[in-house]
C-alpha cells in the first residue's frame, strides 16, 4: 500500500517547511489477519 501526503513541521530548529511525503506500507496475512511487516518514507 502507498500513501502521498505534504507535512508542514519544523525540523531541527530550521523553521517550518513543506515536504512531499510517499509512505510505502509491507503488509503479510497471518492466520486471519494482516500485520504490518515494513514501513518505508520518502519524498516524491
């Protein structure tokens, strides 16, 4: 599963700045339900 999102935060003390988000989700079905496994952020 792939999630886009913009986040506006300040980092580190360097002011409030707009990043393009992709979250990148692993998941594996486990007997009856599915567990997340990985989680993988980058910006597009």
């Amino acid at each position: 599963m792939t999630g886009y999102s913009e986040v506006n935060a300040a980092v580190f003390g360097g002011g409030r700045h707009t990043w393009r988000l992709q979250l990148k989700f692993y998941v594996k079905r486990n007997g009856g339900e599915w567990k997340l496994c990985k989680a993988i952020a980058s910006t597009w």
